[in-house]
C-alpha cells in the first residue's frame, strides 16, 4: 500500500475509488494528452486563455497526485508542433502561461525530488521560453522521483525523423560502412531514451485520435479515453482512469491465460484426431 498512503482521500468518492486500485499494478508511466480546455471555456462563455488557465491548476494535481503513488514518469503533452496554427495572441499567451508556471510551481517540484524534462524541438521556441526551460531543467537534474516529462512543441513524425538523422549522423562520425538498425537503436535516439515506454494513455475531451503524440512509444500501451474537459479532469478521473486500466490484460500480441490453455487443449485435441486417423490408415 505505500504507493498509496500519501494520496488522502479528500471526499467520498475518491476514498471509494481509492479503494479499488491494486497498488502493486500502478503504471510505471502515464501519458496524457490535455484536450479541452478551450471547450471547457467556451460552455462558461469564457475566452479561452480562461480554459488554458485552468487546465494549469488540473495539471498541478495530476502532478501531485501521481508523485504520491509514485509514478515512474508523467508525461504530458502541453503544446504541439500544430499548435503554431493557433491564433498569434493565444499562441503568445501560452508561451507567458508557460513561464509563469515554472516561475510558480518550479521550487515546489524542485522540493519534492520531480526532475522536469522537456522533449521537443526547444530551441524553435522563443529565447526567454528555452532559457527558462534549460534552467529549470538544471535545477532538477540530480532529482531521483518522478519525471516529469513536458511535450513542447512536440511532434511524433518530428521525433522520428530526429532520432534518424541522429542515427546517420552516428554512422558519418563513426565511418561505419555497415550499421544493423534495430528496434533499440531507434528508441535509444527517441527524445524520450531512458525512460520506460508509457503503459496508460489518457486522452481528455473525448476525441478518439493520439494526435502525433509518442507513436513509436505507445505501441503497446493501453488507450483511456474521457469525455471529460481537461480542466474538469482531476484526482478521481484519475483514479477511474487507473482503476480502467488494471481491469485490462496486457498481452503484447500474445494469449491470455486462458487463451494459452485454450490453444494447448486444441492442439492436444488435434493430435490426438491425427493419430487416431494415422492409426485408421494403418488398419
């Protein structure tokens, strides 16, 4: 239980929620994709710097939340490369929200061991962003809990292509005339090397689409989708979200238990039907 023994219940119904969840089948890592928030300004007749606002104090719980069940990592997808498409003034509101968060939230992420990670392409963001992204990064480096993982100007086709280029690039230095690329190699180059590939993805708003976000990592991970606005989305959604997931079975391509069982009690069954026609054949 010690996953959970920091994250009090603060109502009813997270404490019943709660007590569904099997502590020792946490995911290591959580993937988030935070849709919504101009929605969720739109239904109150706010202007959507209201939602991006609020989707900023849903994200500080989610952090707290997953550092106390001490999740491996978190990432959360905050601004893609598509994003650029956005209307000039909501764009440069994002980018001050963003700096006025690690100006805020910063020392007490520091205090509580996160290590912050940006992945993307930073240095297309503007100069004051980038160096307050370098700084905050600097300061958590020897942090040991949770990583928290911001998709910044992100794209998954872009981290690709970067992750290739880095490869060749290996190669050229090296002078290698011939170079075997496999599966580890290209994750190895992926913006995300060193971290476990991400076991649960949540996507709020209820748009059925991961949006070009990690496609090489969540091959395999499990998909949570809510018609939940992200600013709405907070410690009981998930808790929902988790206790979805450990109702599922992981099986990476392979059978279930019982599916295994299943097929070896068939394949007995057909060899016991060929030997008895071999044995007809004989006769």
């Amino acid at each position: 239980m010690k996953a959970l023994e920091s994250l009090k219940s603060a109502n009813r119904e997270e404490e019943r929620l709660l007590e569904q969840i099997e502590p020792k089948r946490l995911p290591a890592h959580i993937a988030i994709i935070m849709d919504g928030n101009g929605r969720w300004a739109q239904r109150r007749h706010l202007p959507r710097v209201a939602g991006h606002r609020a989707g900023v104090k849903a994200a500080r719980e989610i952090i707290e939340a997953c550092a106390r069940m001490k999740i491996t990592a978190l990432t959360l997808y905050a601004f893609s490369m598509e994003n650029w498409r956005r209307p000039k003034t909501e764009v440069d509101f994002l980018m001050r929200l963003l700096r006025e968060y690690l100006r805020k939230e910063l020392p007490i992420i520091h205090k509580n061991n996160i290590r912050l990670l940006v992945i993307g392409r930073p240095d297309q963001l503007p100069d004051a962003v980038s160096r307050d992204i370098e700084r905050a990064e600097q300061t958590t480096a020897r942090n040991t809990g949770m990583k928290l993982v911001v998709a910044l100007n992100y794209g998954a086709r872009a981290e690709l292509v970067d992750a290739f280029n880095r490869i060749v690039d290996r190669i050229r230095h090296n002078g290698l005339s011939s170079y075997q690329v496999d599966e580890q190699t290209v994750s190895d180059h992926l913006y995300t090397a060193g971290l476990p590939d991400p076991d649960l993805v949540i996507r709020t708003s209820g748009e059925m689409r991961v949006s070009n976000f990690l496609l090489w990592q969540i091959a395999y991970a499990e998909i949570y989708v809510t018609e939940t606005l992200w600013p709405d989305f907070n410690r009981a959604r998930l808790l929902e979200a988790l206790i979805e997931y450990q109702k599922r079975e992981r099986r990476y391509g392979g059978l279930s238990a019982g599916g295994a069982a299943e097929s070896a009690d068939k394949e007995e069954v057909e060899e016991l039907a060929a030997s008895a026609s071999r044995h007809r054949a004989r006769g």
